[in-house]
C-alpha cells in the first residue's frame, strides 16, 4: 500500500514536469511556428497534440511501473533519469517533426494565396531566393508573391512543374516581395458582395466574419487560401491589400 502511494506519488510529480514542458512546447509552436490561422490550415495542432499527448502520458505510467524507494539511491536515480532522457528525446523528434513542417510563408499565387510549409520547398531551388528573402524562417510565415513570369517559355517550364507537385508558389526563384505585388493583388481579389452571391449558403457566416474583423464588404475583398488538402478565404482591404482576416470557406 505504501509503495503504491509513493509510486503514485512519483507518477503525479513526473507528469506536472512533464505538462509544464509540453506547454512550453506549445508556447513555440502555436506563438511562434504556427500562429492563427496556420494551426487550423496546416495541420501543425493535430501533430503537435499527438506527440505530447503520447509523451507527456508515457513517461508518468513508466514511472508509475518502476518507481520503487527501496531501490538504492543510484539505481532510483539511473531509472528516472533513462526514462527522463527517452520523454526528451521524443519528444525532441515530435518538435523536429512539427518544424519541418511548419508554415513558412503565405504566397499570392495568380488569382488565390498559396500557404508554403517548409517541406514543400525544393532544397536544390533554395540558393535561387532573392537577396533580403529568408527562405525558411523560424519566426513564422512571412508574405511573398509569385513574380511576373519573364516569358512564356518561363511560364510553360513553371506549369509543366505544378503538374509534378512543385507549386509556383514554393519555388524561391520566382518569389518576391509582397510589397512589390499590392497591385497585382488588388486587382485580383474578388469584392466580397461577388462571394456572398458565389457562395448564397454562406453569407451569413461572410457577413459575421466581416463584423468579426470590423470590416465592411464595399471595401473588402478576398482570395481563397489553399494549404495542403484545406481552403480557406483570406480577406483584404480593397485599396492597400492588406490582409485583414481569415475564414474557414472554401472559395476555390
């Protein structure tokens, strides 16, 4: 009986640790790698919340299986200790697994935003980013555009390659600064009164996420968002293109 008190004891002590740790770890990933909207868009939550919650469990039930305080100091010591250094070391991998494939920026691809995770980028083409582009930042999604194509050939050559899976929109050679695409992307936002009549069904939750951002539709307009398998809709002040919210519609 007092053996397993201390066992649970013990058990609940690790898994304070282990929490305190973990939420730590969330700091860095949802303050940091994969801030609104990313974590919805890009899967980051769903990976991060399976390797805690695995790790963060793990360690206290083996420590309330081999914890035992007849053991001499040493051995206690080397037991919690191992199974310590296992807890990190997952969840090391966990955080290392996260970062891959964290958001590294949102892109305006043509007519839609394109959200570019770090694994997506061809590692040969990364020499190819333009000078003041940090082509994989720690800090989280930065915004970019598609340059202009040089010509045709150009144009063909990037094509033939989406086909393959490699999106304009996560080749460094063709980024440049978003500052640089306010026009562009200006004139190919929609008006959100043409999406309310896109999407009839939806208008409601459009007029509620343009209250939510205090905005209104005669001088918003939007694009969709695509990221891996989700779409979302990005909105924009009409005159600046400055993005001033985010809603889960799919207006692809």
């Amino acid at each position: 009986m007092v053996i397993a008190k201390e066992r649970i004891r013990a058990s609940g002590i690790h898994l304070g640790i282990s929490l305190g740790i973990a939420a730590l770890a969330a700091t860095l990933v949802f303050a940091l790698w994969y801030p609104y909207p990313y974590r919805e868009v890009s899967g980051g939550r769903e990976l991060f919340l399976l390797v805690t919650v695995v790790d963060v469990i793990l360690g206290p039930l083996i420590t309330l299986g081999i914890f035992n305080s007849r053991k001499s100091r040493r051995e206690l010591t080397l037991d919690l200790s191992f199974v310590g250094l296992v807890q990190l070391a997952a969840l090391g991998y966990g955080l290392w697994t996260v970062a891959a494939a964290r958001p590294v920026h949102l892109v305006f691809e043509f007519d839609r935003m394109r959200v570019v995770h770090s694994v997506d980028i061809p590692e040969d083409l990364l020499i190819l980013t333009p000078p003041g582009i940090e082509a994989e930042p720690w800090t989280g999604p930065t915004l970019l555009a598609v340059r202009p194509f040089k010509d045709p050939n150009e144009k063909l050559e990037v094509t033939m390659q989406a086909l393959r899976g490699v999106q304009a929109a996560a080749r460094p050679d063709l980024w440049q600064p978003y500052d640089a695409a306010r026009a562009r992307i200006a004139a190919a936002a929609q008006p959100v009164d043409a999406l309310k009549r896109k999407m009839p069904a939806q208008a409601a939750q459009i007029d509620a996420a343009l209250q939510r951002m205090g905005r209104d539709a005669a001088h918003t307009s939007c694009l969709p968002m695509i990221s891996r398998k989700i779409a979302w809709t990005v909105f924009f002040d009409s005159q600046t293109a400055d993005i001033v919210g985010f809603a889960p519609l799919d207006s692809f």
